[in-house]
C-alpha cells in the first residue's frame, strides 16, 4: 500500500510540473479534452510509455530555460507517443472484492470533469491531436480559391474613412490633397462649400492636378500665388486645358501683355473659369459705359481683374450713384474710375456715407474730390476722427487757395504718427487722447 501511495505521490507531482509547463506554454492556445489513465503500479507500466512519454518529456520539464521551439517539439511528441501508447494498451475493467491486493495489470483511472464531452459527441482522439499541434496546422493560402458567398462575408477595411466632416481625416491617405497642403491650399475653406471635399477626393493628383498646375506655372503664377488661387477657386482643377488656353489666347489677343495676364489670374482666381464670350461682353460693357480708350480700359480690368469676373448689376447702380446722386460729371467720372477702380464695385453705402460727409460736412468741391479720388476709397471712422482733430485744433483748412492747407491725399493715406508730425503739428499722444474723448 506504501509503495502505491509513493507511486502515486509522484505521479501526481510529475503532472502537476507538467501541467504548470503546458500552461505558460499554451497559454494563448487552444488544448484539448484528455482523459488520463496512469497505473498504480509503476513497475507494470507499459515500456512503451515510459519510454515515450516520461522519458522525452520530463527532462523538458526540469529543463531551466529551454528554447520554445524545443519545448513545442518535445511536448508534440511526447503527446502524440503517449496517445500511440494509450491507444494500445487496453486496461482490464475487472473488478476484484479484495481491495488490498490488486493486480498488476489493473488501471485506476484518472476521471477528468469534462470528459464526457469525449464521450458525448467531443473531440476524437485525432482531433485533439491535430488541435495540439498548432504549428503543423495549414493556413490559408493568398492563392486559393474562395466561394462567392466567403468572398461577400469578407471585411476589408476601407482606406478612406467613408463619411467624415472635415478633409484633415483623408490628408494622410490621398495623394491629391497632401500635395495641395504642401502648396498652400486651405482645405478649411474648401471644405465648407457643399460638394467641393468630395470632388477633390475624386480627383488624381497626376492626371488631374499636375497638368493644370504645369499650365499655370507657364502662364507667369509665382509658386506662392498657387495655394491662394485653389484655395479661392478649387474648380479650375476641372476645368479643360483647351478652354483654358483658350481664354488665355483671347486675352493676348486684346494686347494684354503676359505679365498682366498672369497678375490678373493670381489676382482674380476665377477669371479663367468665364467663357470668351463672356469676358468679351465685360471689355464691352466698359469701355462703352465709361466712354474709355482700348487702352485705358485695360488698365482699369489690369488693377481690378475681378471686374470680369463679378455681376454687372452693381457696377451699373454706382454708376448711376455717381452721376445722379453724386453729381459728377462724365469726364470726372472717368478720372475718378482710372485712378481708383474699386469706386466701381465698392459698397453703395459706404460709397454715398463718405461722399456726404466730405461734400457737406468737410465742404470739399467736386473738383478736388476728382483731384484726389483715393478719399472715397477711404475709412470713413478715418476721416471722421483725423477731420475733428484738425477742427479741434483749429487746423482744418482744405482749400489750396488759402494758407495752412491741408492736402485730402495726406489727410487719408498717412499712418497716425505721420500725420500728427506732418499734418496736425501734435504727437500722436494727444491724438489717441481725443479719440477717447470721441
């Protein structure tokens, strides 16, 4: 009876340091269902098992450190040399009425909890064989063939995100948009108009962008003008080459020279966006409405470009502001126009806001207003503060005929410091001081 106790003792011992291996070593596999059966007498053990279970794999066990792949090829065969032994050894079920003498050949076996679900339909011993050895176990080839049904179940993770808000979560994933970023383009700005993001998202940065990019480039537009003319206009990216040359044709042909049709198109980004026709009816319009020369019509659209860009509606209402409201006459008009083109386009009230308090309030001519026109394109809080400072010192004199006079250009154009120096004979001190006042 000892010696079964002994026998068992280190039986037990010898499958717990074995489990405690399998376990750190499995730790992330899946194991198998097994039903143990060991002998109580070790010297009937079968030769076979010791020979190829406790022999090949306990010295991996005592091992202090030994290399993984060893480990798993000892453990593969001393699993698979044991199952080869267990499967021929056929224990006895005899049963004897005497407890205290059992026979050699007689095994207790070791019940594990779960293996009725050996019994019950689990893993065969084959299965359970091939679950062990992982390593051995085929993976999926990236030739093979796949049903239509495996190939629809399939998730494949998109490269895009598919719906996003801003374009900042595609930068790092399209080609088109991280070169315009290198150029300067606000993407901030084109993804809040509706539909832009996605066309430039559809767009190849080779095919689409660099052609059109090249073609400005060759036009005049400096590498700096690049990214402020997308960022203003991203659909010249989908406009044809051939109208784009096109229109650049029709420019040269009025004599606009290739420097002034590379500043026009870096400064009004959707000039080449309009038809010939279209840009033909605007030169018209012009230089009849204004009664100008070819010459002088061109240098109006050369310092205003987006004049053939914009509506015509509220070019004609200043004009008519001007003449009827304002009270200038046609040539006036015409030298106001060459020398300030933005009187054309400027806001109607700001425009009638400033003329009113020059005219009344200033009592300043027509005639010098024509002489310095740039006051109408001027800050009207401007003229209001620095026109009271002067009154305030008693220095507010505009008439050229007189002394002490005061010139309208000086009056709007000089920073403040200058103007206190140079024109109100104060420091700017006493200026910010009567502001406050204000």
């Amino acid at each position: 009876m000892s010696c079964v106790f002994i026998t068992d003792f280190y039986m037990a011992l010898t499958c717990i340091q074995l489990c405690q291996r399998c376990t750190s070593l499995l730790r992330s596999r899946s194991v198998g269902i097994i039903t143990l059966q060991y002998s109580t007498d070790a010297q009937n053990w079968p030769a076979a098992l010791w020979n190829s279970f406790i022999v090949p794999v306990l010295p991996s066990v005592l091992q202090r450190s030994p290399s993984p792949s060893q480990t798993r090829q000892r453990w593969n065969l001393g699993v698979r040399s044991y199952c080869e032994s267990h499967a021929k050894v056929q224990p006895s079920q005899t049963k004897h009425g005497n407890t205290d003498e059992l026979p050699g050949t007689d095994m207790v076996s070791y019940q594990n909890p779960l293996s009725h679900q050996l019994r019950d339909g689990g893993m065969l011993l084959k299965e359970w064989q091939t679950a062990l050895d992982l390593d051995d176990a085929p993976g999926h080839s990236a030739l093979e063939e796949i049903s239509h049904e495996e190939a629809v179940r399939m998730d494949i993770p998109a490269a895009l995100p598919p719906v996003s808000i801003s374009l900042k979560d595609y930068v790092n994933e399209s080609e088109t948009l991280s070169k315009l970023v290198q150029l300067g383009v606000q993407l901030w700005k084109l993804e809040q108009r509706p539909n832009v993001g996605s066309m430039l998202l559809r767009l190849d940065f080779q095919t689409d962008v660099t052609p059109r990019l090249v073609f400005l480039k060759q036009l005049g537009v400096e590498d700096s003008r690049l990214g402020y003319l997308i960022s203003h206009n991203p659909f010249i990216l989908t406009e044809s080459l051939e109208n784009l040359q096109a229109r650049v044709a029709y420019l040269r042909s009025k004599k606009f020279s290739a420097e002034s049709v590379a500043s026009m198109v870096s400064r009004a980004p959707y000039l080449l966006n309009f038809s010939v026709k279209r840009m033909d009816n605007r030169l018209g319009f012009y230089q009849q409405q204004l009664g100008l020369s070819a010459q002088k019509t061109r240098d109006v659209v050369v310092r205003l470009p987006r004049l053939l860009c914009g509506s015509l509606e509220p070019v004609k209402e200043n004009l008519k502001i001007c003449k009827l409201e304002m009270g200038f006459r046609e040539n006036e008009l015409q030298h106001i126009v060459t020398v300030i083109p933005k009187v054309l386009t400027a806001n109607k009230r700001k425009l009638t806001q400033i003329f009113d308090y020059i005219h009344n309030t200033m009592n300043i001519p027509h005639d010098l207003i024509v002489k310095f026109p740039q006051v109408l394109n001027a800050k009207y809080l401007r003229i209001k503060e620095r026109h009271l400072f002067l009154q305030y010192l008693d220095k507010a004199q505009y008439d050229p005929a007189k002394p002490n006079y005061i010139c309208l250009d000086k009056l709007v154009s000089l920073p403040d410091e200058a103007f206190c120096t140079e024109v109100a004979s104060a420091t700017l001190k006493d200026f910010e001081l009567f502001q406050k006042t204000m």
